[in-house]
C-alpha cells in the first residue's frame, strides 16, 4: 500500500488507527516523498490538528 493509498484511507475512515500509524510511520522512514505526497501529508497533520481525523 502507498503513502497516498493510506493516507486516503484514512481521511475516508476519519480514524488513525494504530496499524495505519505503524504502517504510515514505516513509510515516512523509508523514502523522500514527491510533492503531491507531502502535500497529502500536510493535509493529514492539519486534519489531526483540528480534531477531524481521530485517533484510536
């Protein structure tokens, strides 16, 4: 699963839970990102900030 593929799945979910976290968490370390991945995963961090995505 891509960066993009988990990320959408969890802005439909509106949850991270903790196997996406650990799966997104594994990505994040294992390569630079293009702009329209890290332009999903700034909108994912605004998403958490404003409480929209929960954790859990």
């Amino acid at each position: 699963m891509s960066v993009l593929d988990t990320i959408l799945e969890i802005l439909q979910t509106k949850r991270l839970s903790p196997e996406m976290e650990r799966r997104l968490d594994a990505m994040l370390w294992s390569r630079e990102f293009d702009e329209v991945e890290l332009a999903a995963l700034r909108e994912l961090e605004s998403l958490l900030e404003n409480g929209v995505i929960h954790l859990g």
